[in-house]
C-alpha cells in the first residue's frame, strides 16, 4: 500500500529521471519537503581517490541485512581507488524485520562487524529489547559505540561521548554521538530504568561541549553522528538535528538519522546528511588529506553495486534459519492492510489499527472472567508508532505480521475512569494533523478529533518529552461500545506494555488504578485471531475499509 506522499515523490523521481536520461545528466537534485538530497551512483565517484580520506555512512537500518553487502562492497571499493576510508552509522539498526528481532537485535551486530563499521551511534530502537539486552549484544561489536548524551542517575556517562580518527598523513577527525531524548518514551519505561536521556538544552550544552573538548585535542574536523532527526513532531521540544546545530558552534558536518529523511542539507542548508532507511541510498563525505577541508558530500544509489561476498553469506545463514519458520502461512487478506506512517497509523484510523485493536481487545475477553468491569466497558489502544509496516493483499506469513509488530510487546490491561481515557486521547492526539508515534489506533471507543483547536499545554509528564493537556479541547469521545461514554465510569483498556508504562503519551496508563499483563505477545494475539475469530481470512467487508471510530476535523 502506498501513501499519497509516496506517490508524489515517485512521481517527482521518474520525472527527474526523464530528464535525465535527455540530458545526459549523471546524477540528480531530488527535492523532497524543505530537504534536498543530492543522489549519483558510484559510477559518478572519482577513480582516484588517494589523498582523500572517505566517510561512508548510514543510518536506519532497521533489519535490512542484505543491504550491508552493498555497503561494505562500497567499503572495499573506495579502497582499492586510493582512499582512507571510515564506515559509520547513525542508528537503529537493531529492530525492523524478523532476521534482527529475533535475535533481539543480536545479529545486526553480527552484520554490522562483518561489513567492517568503525563508529556508530545508538538510536532508540537499540532499546527496544532493553539496556542490558542491548549491553550484552554491544559486548560483540567490533566498532566503537559513542553516544554522549545517555547518562545513569548520577550523570556519568553510560557509552564512550566520542572517539578520534587520525590516519598516516595526520588528519583528525573527531567524532561525537547524539541520542534522540523521545527514547524515553518510544520504549517500554521498565526496560531502561536508571538510563537518562539529555532533553532539549541539555543536549545543546552536551554537543557544545562533546566540540569544546575535540577542538582541545586538535582535530581538523568534528563530525556528530546524530540520531535527532529532522521530523516536525520532534520540534515540539527543540530536539531535532537542526535545532543542535543551530544551539552550537563548531559542528562541521552531522550525519543523521531518526526521521528516514533522504537529505544532503537541512532546510536552511545546514551540513546535515541522511539516506532514508533499509539503505536505499548510501552516505559519502570527501575529505581532502592535505587541506583537511570537505571537498564533497552526495548519496549514491545501489544502482552498479555488487554484494561483497563475505558479508553477503554471513546474511544469508541468517536469512535461511529465520525463514525456515516465519515463511510457513497463516491466512490470507483480500485486501491490502495499511501500515503506512503519513498519513496513516500516525495520523489517523487505519484498517490496519482495526485490526490489531480488535485482536488485543480477543485475546483478553475470550478469557472469561480476566476482566472485572463489564464487557462493554472494555476498549482497545495501541500507539500507531508501533506498527511498522504494511501486510499487501495476499498470503499473511508469520514473518508478514512479526514485520508489522517486531518489538515483542506483551497485551497489557490498564483501568481508568472516562476522564483518564479522554485525557489519554487528548495527549496523544495533540499536533494531528501532523504525525505522532503516539497516535491511538482505537476499538471500542467512537471519538472525534477537532484540529481547529488549539492543544492546551499544560504540565510536562514526568521524565517524558509530552504534556498533559492543561483542558480537553480537542476531543470529544462519543460512544464507547455503542453505549454512551461516562467520565466516572471506570473502563478496561486492552494495551502493550510499552503503552501501558507510560510510553510515547500515555503516561496516564502507568498512574492508573490497576493494571496486569497477560504475557500475551502481540504479534502472536493477531496470528492467533486472524487463524481462530477470522477463519484464516481477513475479508473486505471486515476490514476493506475503516472502521469510522475516528473523525477527525481539520
């Protein structure tokens, strides 16, 4: 299923290519939102490339394993043209498809350390399984992990704050690492208590001083490696990639991750460089040894790359064991089931959400007697954030439904009054129309979302980067189950666990009266409902359409 976002930026990329192939041109300016990106292939890149020294970089990974074949063949290429080269990323590649899952992100590292990477920064999805999970995978890297912005309760670091590269004609280049502060609330609160993640000013004192202290020890450049993003429901608390630099001095380059942005300069032509995601463009900077300046910086395409060989078969042992169990099938779907982002799950009811909700709302209620208020007093939220992927119309394959839902998040039940409920809906409703991780894909519940009024701030939740609305003024919730809604009434919301300890805005769910977790995986709720509640098949007159739970005025 593809988005209308997706189909302009197709269309703008086939017209650009048009105009390419009549004008003989090599590479292209592809222009998407504020951001351009400077694209070539590898066919575009100098042959000789001795005296130079070459950062090749990606970021957002997310489980596109066979892709770090190309990477490292662009690695190994560069090389043999005469450049000193260095190989870095700037996070999440830990989470995103079942072939790193899995092994709770174990085998990136795996992949990673076969492609030869250098220095690489964390994103929040490194979290997802939790930081000791995470310690014990990064006890295998054979590349430096530096993050200067995650500190324990006391203030002290908890990863190496930088690292200096210096190559045989004296070069040095200083590096940094930046965690985005929306890790505290984009992964399950109890998994990472006692890791503190700098937020807002902090973080621009953190980088002043991560430059201060590189510049003290000589180097010619300083480059951060920033998982920040440029997203705009990030710019809420000044944390986005642009705001850092912007709060700074002395950062040549920042290379970036977190929004899946395709870039090669910001909105106002900061040095700030991106590749998207599942590497469909890689990272190049050029850096001329003698003037120790950045002659140049672009993406290329995987267009004219070979899969080095030794990298590709460490994937394909992890492909061929993985595959043996998720590719058997489930069921089949007459239609294609939405997964998209934006719009999608993080801006509005998807058929998709109905979905999933429905299933977690099953898996609790065909347990007689798990709940204690009445069953029409029983709903469903899951945050759109969480669902990471679209299933096409087709077979439905284990792998298909762990892709949509690869964190592992138990079903959880918190109790609430109506009040609590419409504050949470308020909270995570607060920017749309624009894209929110926390936005509720919903069953049982019938609401309405008026974005012609203002979100009434009020105070900030504790250790999260959201707020509690001040007054409900944007949502009205009109049914529940059909019947009519009470604030005083106490209803069961069937959630995930990452939800229901207060992550992304739902840090009323964790304040709640009572809550349990059924230790139920969610991905294993739906596999289950979609074989046992649906036959095996999901139906267009189900599920071909939206619910209409949700109204949304803008």
């Amino acid at each position: 299923m593809k988005s209308k976002k997706f189909l302009k930026q197709l269309f703008a990329m086939l017209l650009a290519l048009i105009l390419v192939i009549a004008s003989g041109i090599t590479h292209v300016q592809v222009h998407a939102e504020d951001f351009s990106a400077d694209i070539r292939t590898i066919l575009d890149v100098p042959m000789d490339l001795s005296g130079k020294t070459i950062i090749i970089h990606t970021n957002d990974v997310h489980g596109a394993i066979s892709r770090y074949a190309y990477v490292a063949s662009v690695r190994d290429n560069f090389e043999k043209r005469g450049a000193d080269v260095i190989l870095v990323d700037a996070g999440d590649f830990s989470q995103g498809t079942p072939y790193v899952s899995t092994t709770k992100g174990f085998d990136a590292i795996t992949m990673m350390n076969a492609a030869g990477y250098d220095f690489v920064t964390l994103g929040n999805h490194e979290f997802d399984y939790g930081y000791e999970q995470l310690r014990s995978n990064l006890n295998f890297a054979k590349f430096k992990v530096l993050c200067a912005n995650i500190t324990n309760p006391d203030g002290k670091n908890l990863f190496t704050p930088n690292a200096i590269y210096t190559n045989a004609s004296g070069l040095k280049i200083g590096f940094f690492g930046m965690e985005t502060p929306e890790t505290k609330t984009k992964v399950n609160p109890s998994m990472i208590k006692g890791v503190n993640f700098l937020n807002k000013e902090e973080n621009y004192v953190c980088a002043q001083g991560q430059v201060d202290e590189l510049k003290a020890q000589g180097v010619d450049l300083v480059i951060c490696l920033s998982h920040l993003g440029v997203d705009e429901e990030s710019a809420f608390d000044g944390n986005r990639s642009i705001d850092m630099y912007a709060n700074t001095t002395g950062i040549d380059f920042i290379i970036d991750g977190h929004s899946h942005t395709v870039m090669t300069q910001g909105s106002a032509g900061e040095p700030i460089q991106s590749t998207g995601t599942k590497v469909d463009n890689i990272g190049i900077i050029e850096i001329d040894n003698a003037t120790k300046q950045i002659d140049d910086h672009f993406l290329i395409t995987l267009q004219n790359l070979a899969q080095e060989v030794t990298t590709s078969a460490n994937a394909n042992l992890i492909f061929q064991r993985v595959n043996n169990e998720y590719d058997k099938v489930l069921g089949h779907t007459a239609i294609d089931l939405n997964g998209e982002r934006d719009p999608g799950n993080r801006t509005e009811e998807t058929n998709l959400g109905d979905l999933i909700t429905d299933a977690i709302k099953w898996s609790v209620l065909k347990e007689g007697g798990s709940i204690t208020v009445p069953e029409d007093h029983v709903v469903a939220i899951t945050n759109g954030g969480g669902i990471r992927a679209s299933i096409e119309a087709g077979s439905i394959t284990k792998n298909d439904i762990n892709t949509v839902l690869p964190f592992g998040n138990t079903v959880a039940v918190v109790y609430i009054t109506g009040a609590e409920l419409l504050e949470v809906l308020e909270a995570s409703t607060f920017c749309t129309p624009t894209a929110i991780g926390g936005y509720p894909q919903t069953s049982g519940i019938k609401f309405t979302i008026d974005t012609t009024k203002e979100f009434q701030q009020g105070e900030a939740y504790p250790d999260s980067t959201y707020y509690a609305p001040a007054a409900i003024t944007r949502v009205t919730i009109e049914s529940i189950n059909g019947q009519p809604f009470s604030l005083t009434d106490t209803y069961a919301v069937v959630t995930n666990n990452f939800c229901a300890s207060g992550g992304d805005t739902y840090y009323r769910f964790l304040s709640a009266s009572d809550q349990f977790d059924t230790g139920i995986v969610m991905d294993e709720a739906v596999m289950a409902y979609v074989s046992e509640v649906l036959g095996g098949t999901v139906t267009a007159d189900k599920y071909g359409a939206v619910r209409g739970d949700q109204t949304i005025i803008k």
